[in-house]
C-alpha cells in the first residue's frame, strides 16, 4: 500500500461553481513533494490540511473533519473504463491518490500512517456536487457518483507530518463497528434507514454527519436496517 500521488490545486475561476467568487481549487495537480500535511482548522475558517493547496468554498469544504480527501487509483482506473477516457491522479480532486487501498472500505476511525510522521483518521465521505460535476464534464455525473458508491474519503490530522509521493501507507488501527465509508455513505445518499447505525462509529464521526443521524433517529426512532 502507498501513497501514488500527492495532488494540490490552484484557486481557478470557472462558471459551474457557486462559490460567491466563482473560484475553486478542485483542479489538482501531482506534486514531487516533500509537501507538510496539519489540521487547518475548524469548518468555515480552515481551508485543506495539505500545505499549499486550495480549497476555495469553506462553507462546504475543507476544515478538520475534511482535512485531506483520498481517492483509489483503482477505483479511477474503473471509472476511466466506464467513461471512456483518460482520468490522471487528482482528476477527482483528491489529495491522495493511493495504491493498495480499499479507500471506501475503510472504516470511520480506521487511522493511516503515511511516511514516517503524518498519522490520518478517517472521517467521512465524499458528497458529490455541483462543482464536481462541472469539473468533470460528464451529464447526470452526480447520480452516477453515487450509484457506484465507492466516494472516497474524508481524513483528519492526529499527528502533522510531511509525505511525498511513494511513502508507504500503513493502516495502524482499524475499528471493530460496521461502518465503512461506503456504508456511511448510503446512508447519507440512498438508505436513509441505515443512519442510526451509522452513530455506531462514535467520535470518529464527522460532526454533521452525526448532527444528521442523531435527527433522524429523533423523528423516527432508532429503527435497524
């Protein structure tokens, strides 16, 4: 398992984002590195964890809990057989590209140490939007997204570190609950029933995702799926 390719993005104006300014930095390009990794802060002030790369829309992105986004080089390899075309590392404007691993199999708290500092907790998954969509250029590409299910995901900093392109990424702890970030997921996207199961990752979660399930379970009760 390793890290294939560390991405960050310039801030870019394009029309298909509504970010007031009409910028984003969703555009990533691989970098050599050494590239310093830290939590940025909290939701709306801090921006992305990784040194030097934009992140343009704080209201919806970037933030502790959306620190660093990673994306499987073989879950793009699957989606350029689908789509028909070349898709580069960074072209889902992950940070990480990785080699190895089951990004959207990993479990809300799984926690990964890349290179010998850096140590990331998983934290969420990847919501597709608008932006998303324009960036790609590909029609209904937010109901596709979320039909494959496999989103990628979200890490917060434990411990700040610098990577590089070609670290190894070791998973150091992986908890007992059920709740990958592909399960997390369809409860967010499509199984809305599965939310109260969701709250079975405790802390770990991301602060608005278990705002979400903790409603959810008020209206209607702590039904299982």
């Amino acid at each position: 398992m390793k890290l294939l390719s560390l991405n960050l993005g310039r801030p870019k104006a394009v029309d298909y984002t509504d970010q007031p300014d009409g910028v984003t930095g969703i555009d990533k390009q691989p970098v050599e590195g050494p590239v310093r990794v830290s939590a940025p802060g909290q939701k709306g002030t801090g921006a992305s964890g990784v040194a030097g790369d934009a992140v343009c829309d704080t209201r919806h992105h970037g933030g502790n809990d959306q620190a660093v986004y990673a994306f499987a080089r073989e879950d793009l390899d699957e989606w350029e057989r689908t789509l028909g075309r070349t898709l580069p590392n960074g072209s889902f404007g992950e940070n990480l590209t990785t080699e190895g691993v089951d990004v959207s199999g990993a479990k809300i708290g799984e926690r990964w140490r890349i290179g010998p500092d850096l140590l990331l907790e998983v934290s969420a998954s990847r919501i597709p939007c608008k932006t998303f969509q324009g960036h790609l250029g590909e029609k209904g590409w937010v109901k596709r997204f979320t039909q494959r299910q496999r989103p990628g995901a979200y890490l917060r900093v434990i411990e700040p570190g610098e990577i590089r392109a070609g670290d190894p990424i070791e998973i150091v702890h992986r908890p007992a609950h059920e709740v990958t970030v592909a399960f997390e997921f369809r409860a967010l996207m499509t199984e809305r029933e599965l939310l109260p199961r969701v709250l079975a990752a405790g802390d770990a979660l991301h602060g608005e995702v278990e705002r979400t399930a903790r409603t959810y379970v008020e209206k209607y009760g702590a039904r299982m799926a």
